[in-house]
C-alpha cells in the first residue's frame, strides 16, 4: 500500500521489519530522523527484543557495533559525513573482523567548510574500506535496499552501507509502498554467524596477522566482495519477485539501447538525469543513463557491457578527489575499454547545490558540440574564483578564503 | 603426570601461601578448577605485571560468573602478547578490536546478550593505561555515563610500553620515558598533569570503583568478585608494574607494586556510587624512595647529587594520597 511518507521514517519502518538486535545511535544531520524513530519504536516495546544504545561518539557508534554483531546480534547503525569520518577506523575494522553490520549513511557533504547539505564526498572517503556500498535512487528504493543489505550482508558476513543523499531523500516525502513484514521474514533468515562470542564455545578474535598470513587474509576479503557481485543482482531478482520492484541490483540502465552518449551517476540525481534524457531523446538525439547501484563491489564487467557502443561517456558525480578529478569515473574508466569512449567528468551538486534539468541538458549540448572539458564543476561562479585568487596573488595575508568567497557571494561578486 | 608438592614461604611481606588459609580464602588460582583464562605460552616478558594481572582478574571473575564471560580487549601488550597465532593464550571468549574502542565494543557484547535473552552472561573489557586514560577515555566515560553492564579493567604499567615505552596520562612525574626524557631542568615526566582514572570513574557515580595491585591478588580477586556482584558499569584499577618501561628486574614486580601501595604512592582503595566504602591501610610504611629507587625510569632523581627537591615533591603526592584516602597504618 502506497503511503506518503519521509524517506527516514521509510527507512526507520524497513529497518524496524529487518528485526534488528541492537540499534546503536549518535545524532547527525541528516541522518537524525532515522534513529529517533527507531529509538520511539524500541522505547515503546514495539521492537523487543531490541537495545537501543544512545552513544557518545560515531566512533563509539560503530565500536558497539562490531561487538554486538560480534556476539550475534543483528546490528543496525545510521550516520553521515563527519560521523562516517569520524568513525572511520571502526568502518574499517568491522569490515576487517567480518561482521555484517548494516549502516545508513546520509550522504552529506564533509567539511572544512561545513556543511550540512549532500554531496558524496563521505561515502567516497570509505570505498576502499570493505563494505558494499549501495546507492539508492528513491525513497522506495532507500526503504528496500535495507532489507536486502541485512540479506547480503549476513550471508557474506561483510558489512552493507545503504547511501540515500541527505536532505534530498531523506526528508523528502514521497509514495512509499512500506514491505509486508510476512514478506521480510521469508525473505530474510534469522542471523547465523560464522564466528560468534559464545562462552560455551571460545574463541579468540582479532589476532594480529603478520606478513606471512596478511595478504591472503585481505585478498580473502576482497573475494567477498566479488562473491557480492554475484548475489547482489540474485538477492534483488528474489526481492522483485516478492514485491514486484526493481529496487537494488547492480547497475540501473536507462533508454541505453543505441545510446551514442550516456551520462553515469548515483544515487537521487539520477531522476533529474532522465527527465533531461527523455527530453533530448523527444528531440531525436541518442542518449542514456547508467545508474551505478552497486558502487562497492564496483561491477565492471556490467558496466563495461553497459556502456559497449557509447561514443561518449559523462560521469556526473557528487564528489572528486583533490588534485585528480572524478572518483567513480576513476572507476568508469577501469570499465571502459582503452579503444573505448570519451569520457568527461562533471563535478555537480557539491555541498547541495542545485542539479536541474536545464543544467544536465546543458552538459549533454557542450558534450554533442564537443566542449565539454575531460572534467569540469558545474556552475561554478569563475568570477569569484577569479576574485579570490587576485586576493590571495595581492596579500600574503589573505585570510580565510571560505570566509572571503561567502562575502563575495553575498555582496554582488556572486554568480547569477 | 607427576605431581611436585610446592612449598610456601612466608616472605617477609605480611603475605602468607594458601597453605596457611583455609579453603574458603584461598585464591582462585589455588584451586585446580581455575579456568586457566589466560593460559600458559604467551609471549609476555618475564616479570610481566599485566599477564600477573589479567590472569587472576579473569579467572576471578569466570569463577564468580560460573563461565559465563566474553573478555573485550583493547589493543596493546596484552593483546599482543597473547595472540601469537597460531596460538592463543585464551580459554575464555575474545575479542579484539581497535585501541581506544574496547569500551564500546563491550558495550555492544552486552547489548547483544541482553537482547538474545542471555544477560546470564557478563563482560568484562580491558586495556592498558594508554587505551583507558587516554585513546579510550571518551568511549570509557560513554559506557560509565549509560551505566552499561560491563566490568572494565585497566592494567595501568604507566605509559605506552607496547610503543617503546612512551608517556601516558597515567605515567608519574619525573618518571623517564622515550616521550619524557630525563633531560634539562625538569627532567622526565612533568608534574601537575596526568589524569586520575578511578576518580574520574567515580565522579560518574557508578556502582563500583576499586584499585589494585599485583602485589596484593587476593584483594585483586576479592575486588573483582564484588565487582561482579553488581549489575552496570564497573570499574577496576590494576597497578601492574613492567620490568621493561621501569627499568626493574622482573623479580621486583611484586615487591615495587607493594611499595607502590605502601609508600602511599598508589592508592589502594573501593567505591560504590561514588562514595569510599573501603581502604587497604598501609601496614609498614616506607617513603617514596624506597620505591623509586630499584626503577630506572627514575635513576635521574638519584644520580650524583641527585635531586631531592623532586623526590620531595613526590613524597608530597603520596602523602597527598594518604590523607585524602586515610592511608595511614593503624599505630599512626
């Protein structure tokens, strides 16, 4: 039944019906609405046996975490860019240990300069720690990947991050169709850990492992990740035949067949991007998306065959690595055969700011005209650039250039 | 398997071998039922006071929880020292994780057996003075804040000696360490900084707060089973000396954590809820000297002319000690 709700309080309702063991929980924008729900819903009985742990720190958010996975517990967490930094050792480590820890992250732009708005910057900074990465398109979407991550998770015993952008998801309201509890229990088999803290059975865990033993220990990790790129697309064909919705997978194609040129991206933006495709495919021009699901493991036999026959590629994406460019059209390009397309990147949506659909049309004519750059910011205000550059070339004490571009913006210097 | 009768001796020290008690007072690790938790062949140095330590803590609190018990280690010696795969000194259920995260993680040990209908079973975390007063002290603060039900340890040898023997907030004034030299004026480890764990612990009024040493393991393992008799957050202050960062012979360890106790400079005490309910009472009292001279981590306050202005200070901190905890043995 179709019902009109926040993507959080989607999201809290899906987890609730995954039965988690221990929600653990330290507040941050946006990721709050999502455990305050769960707290209500573990406070008033509804979810017992269930704890609830109002931590102190993300650090300690993902430390409690991996001792109640651990012990055998199904473990639920939720956080978003500082919070993910800020816990990232133990993102590491529960990944390390093997434990399925399922965590939402409200994907929200890092700071310095603070930010409260989405970008991809956080889940960016963890790819390479061994978790599979999920990005969500919608709401719906948001909800279902949950259930299918605690599924992935525990029987891959790796630890699943569901992404839905911040702010544009998860405070979004929108139609959800909320999953039948009957259907998450058959669905979703009771948690059966490989190695659990049990008094009548000890053993020990986390050891250290020298050189003689390290490589292999890792590379084993690594094949869990390639054993996900199999049970992923399995996983989501089993859900859409109980539900009948094509949330998850790897890959999410669109209007692909006899594309000449087609825009890759995660996560919400994707829906902007198909409206600009289909208004460009109205006016007889051969365009498509690629919406990477699936970006840990990063499926690059599928997306090699999804991009087969493009002439060009553009990777529209909420992030980039400092002094090198695009992150996933890194990836991208790994996928693309060396004779293969020419591949832009545009850096979009940084910190929250605005992706129309004038401005993906845009893209798509400077692509066609062949004046898009290899990589490019979109609308990025060059005059105020520019202006504190100058300020920086005239006077060693400059000061604070965040400080100096809000000013610009605010008195005139700004773009628009 | 033969069987050789081992004799005890009086030491000297007021201590006395089981064989002089009666059953009911001897230690846990008098008795051949002992879990054995922290088992022989692991790679402690000789003398070690934490190996000391963890071993009577641990099979104390299996005896006094009947076996049920997950252990949640920090890194450091003890966890290195006890896992050298493929071997494992442990009998009991262990993890570990991170350095500064062993209290959270045993929160989540606790959170998951109170949630699977199995709080019969009781956690313990532990760690050095490095991972509880320093790396781990925010997540330790957390788990006393929420009163979680754990019993947290801490094997305080006074710096990071697993690193190489660096300072710590736990390592004393003038003590040389690589990160403290015993260079210039003010050699070795300032004085008037430093944090005091169990008091901290205290002012989180949880139910239970004990300090300890490995000089005195029947009060270490009487602590631990009091510790053991609350539900919430506990917590317990091993002083374990380490022959390697002091600067001791390995057979000194018992013998300086006794000095430590006796000259007043480590306090041996108990708390419930935040209130003293009990002291070990200096029995033969001793300055600070007589501690700090065996430790090369404090030759500096002795050699040529010394510097009894620092030696004095420090015997003000034990005096300090005494009086605040009320110390003093009983004909004073």
């Amino acid at each position: 039944m179709l019902q009109q709700l926040e993507g959080s309080r989607a999201v809290a309702e899906t987890v609730a019906r995954c039965r988690p063991e221990v929600v653990c929980a330290y507040p941050i924008s946006p990721q709050t609405h999502i455990i305050e729900a769960l707290g209500a819903m573990v406070k008033d009985g509804r979810l017992a046996p269930c704890e609830f742990i109002n931590v102190e720190s993300e650090y300690a958010a993902m430390s409690v975490s991996i001792g109640a996975s651990a012990a055998g517990a199904r473990t639920y967490t939720a956080t978003a860019s500082q919070g993910l930094l800020f816990m990232i050792e133990a993102v590491y480590n529960a990944a390390g240990l093997g434990l399925p820890v399922v965590m939402t992250l409200a994907n929200r732009a890092i700071g310095a300069p603070i930010n409260i708005w989405n970008d991809h910057s956080d889940a960016m900074a963890v790819r390479d720690a061994g978790w599979i990465q999920l990005f969500a398109e919608t709401n719906q979407e948001a909800a279902d990947l949950h259930v299918q991550a605690f599924r992935l998770a525990e029987a891959l015993s790796v630890p699943v991050m569901v992404c839905m952008d911040g702010f544009i998801l998860t405070h979004a309201v929108e139609a959800v169709d909320l999953i039948d509890q009957a259907v998450v229990d058959s669905f979703l088999p009771p948690y059966e850990p490989r190695q659990v803290l049990d008094p009548d059975d000890p053993v020990s865990i986390g050891a250290m492992v020298g050189p003689e033993a390290f490589e292999e220990v890792r590379y084993l990790a690594h094949l869990r990740q390639l054993d996900a790129l199999e049970l992923i697309p399995s996983v989501a064909e089993e859900f859409a035949a109980l539900t009948g919705r094509a949330s998850g997978g790897l890959l999410h194609p669109y209007r692909l067949e006899d594309a000449e040129t087609v825009i890759v991206a995660m996560g919400s933006v994707l829906g902007t991007i198909k409206d600009a495709v289909d208004a460009r495919r109205e006016a007889g021009e051969r365009v498509g998306v690629l919406g990477v699901a699936a970006f840990r493991p990063f499926p690059i036999a599928a997306v090699a065959d999804a991009l087969h026959g493009a002439r060009r590629v553009i990777v529209v994406e909420k992030a980039f690595s400092l002094g090198m460019g695009g992150v996933l059209a890194t990836d991208v390009a790994t996928a693309s055969p060396a004779s293969g397309p020419d591949l832009a990147t545009v850096v979009a949506g940084l910190g929250g700011r605005p992706i129309t659909r004038r401005d993906v049309e845009g893209v798509l004519e400077r692509s066609a005209r062949g004046t898009l750059p290899r990589l490019s910011f979109l609308n990025l205000d060059e005059d105020v650039v520019a202006r504190e550059r100058a300020r920086m070339a005239a006077s060693r004490r400059s000061g604070p250039f965040a400080e100096n571009v809000l000013r610009d913006v605010a008195t005139g210097g700004a773009r628009r | 398997m033969t069987e050789t009768r081992v004799h005890f001796y009086q030491v000297g020290s007021f201590a006395v071998g089981n064989r002089l008690l009666s059953d009911a007072d001897r230690t846990v690790q008098a008795s051949p039922e002992r879990t054995n938790s922290l088992d022989a062949g692991h790679r402690a140095c000789q003398g070690c006071g934490e190996a000391l330590g963890a071993r009577y803590a641990l099979d104390a609190a299996m005896r006094a929880t009947g076996g049920r018990l997950v252990a949640v280690n920090a890194t450091g010696c003890l966890e290195v020292f006890s896992t050298p795969f493929p071997e494992t000194s442990w009998r009991i259920a262990w993890l570990h994780s991170l350095f500064g995260n062993a209290p959270a993680v045993a929160t989540g040990v606790a959170a998951a057996m109170r949630a699977k209908g199995r709080d019969d079973v009781r956690v313990v975390g532990q760690a050095g003075d490095g991972g509880t007063v320093d790396i781990g002290f925010g997540t330790l603060s957390g788990l006393f804040e929420r009163n979680d039900d754990v019993l947290f340890i801490c094997y305080d040898n006074e710096g990071y000696m697993n690193t190489g023997v660096q300072r710590s907030a736990a390592t004393p004034p003038t003590a040389r360490t690589a990160t403290s030299e015993a260079l210039g004026a003010d050699p070795g480890n300032v004085f008037g900084q430093g944090k005091d764990l169990p008091r901290l612990a205290m002012a989180h009024d949880i139910p239970y707060v004990a300090t300890a040493t490995v000089a005195d393991l029947h009060d270490l393992e009487r602590k631990v089973e009091r510790a053991m008799t609350f539900r919430g957050a506990r917590y317990l202050h091993v002083l374990v000396p380490c022959p390697l960062g002091w600067g001791a012979a390995s057979a000194d360890t018992v013998r300086l954590a006794r000095l430590a106790a006796e000259s007043g400079f480590f306090p041996v005490f108990e708390a419930e809820h935040g209130v003293v309910t009990g002291v070990r009472r200096i029995r033969r009292r001793v300055g600070v000297e007589e501690y700090l001279r065996p430790q090369r981590r404090f030759a500096h306050l002795f050699a040529g002319e010394g510097r009894p202005d620092l030696v004095a200070r420090l015997q003000a901190l034990a005096d300090a000690n005494i009086q605040r905890y009320g110390l003093a043995p009983e004909e004073e």
